[in-house]
C-alpha cells in the first residue's frame, strides 16, 4: 500500500485499509494478515502474529508481520506459517 508523499496524513491510507478489510470481511475471509510497519496497523486492530502463534514463511521481523480476526473467535485454535501466493516472490 502506498499514498502519494503530498497526500499522506488526510486519512486515505486509513481509509484503504479499513475499506480493505470490510471487503475481505463481506467476501467471507476470517482472518486477515499484513507485512508492514508495526506502529501503522495496530490501529486498525492488527497484533503481532508471533503472539497468537503464527509465523510467516518469510524472513521477517517478528513485529512486522501482524494478523487480525475479521470474525470473532476466528484464531481460536490456529497456529502455524502463512503461506502467501507465489506472485509474492516476485515482488
Ligand atoms: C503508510 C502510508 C500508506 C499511510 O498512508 P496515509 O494516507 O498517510 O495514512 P493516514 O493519513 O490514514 O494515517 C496517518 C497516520 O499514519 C502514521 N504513519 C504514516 N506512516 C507511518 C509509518 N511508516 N509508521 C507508523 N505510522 C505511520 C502517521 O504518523 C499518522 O499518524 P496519526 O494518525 O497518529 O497522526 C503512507 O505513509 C505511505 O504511502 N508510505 C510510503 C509507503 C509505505 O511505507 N507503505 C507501507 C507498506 S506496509
């Protein structure tokens, strides 16, 4: 994700996020994970994912790499490493 420098800080990055998630939500996904700076997402209600017992499958910072119930209850239970789709590696 990314806003232009001469528009950071008027709220649209936290207005891509939040819309983000309510899509992902409506499309019935219950769980929703990101890669980005620790201190951005937590706002949006993302914690660590170390902290719930899920790893990601790249080299990362343990802080940078953060998850989020979209349905309450959903991490009951789960644990283990994210797998990302292959177009991932590309970037
Ligand atoms: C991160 C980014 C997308 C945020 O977009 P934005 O439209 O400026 O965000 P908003 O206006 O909704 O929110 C601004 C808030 O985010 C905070 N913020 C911005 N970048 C941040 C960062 N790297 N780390 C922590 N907080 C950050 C601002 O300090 C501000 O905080 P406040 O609400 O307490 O004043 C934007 O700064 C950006 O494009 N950065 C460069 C690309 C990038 O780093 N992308 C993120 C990849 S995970």
């Amino acid at each position: 994700m990314a806003v232009a420098p001469a528009l950071q800080n008027s709220g649209i990055g936290s207005e891509l996020v939040k819309t983000g998630l309510r899509k992902c939500t409506d499309a019935g996904y219950e769980i929703a994970v990101v890669l980005g700076h620790p201190n951005y997402y937590p706002r949006f209600g993302f914690k660590t994912a170390k902290s719930v017992g899920i790893r990601c499958e790249f080299d990362v910072p343990d802080e940078a790499f953060m998850v989020m119930e979209l349905r309450e209850g959903a991490l009951n239970g789960r644990s283990g490493i994210v797998r990302y789709q292959p177009e991932f590696n590309d970037v």
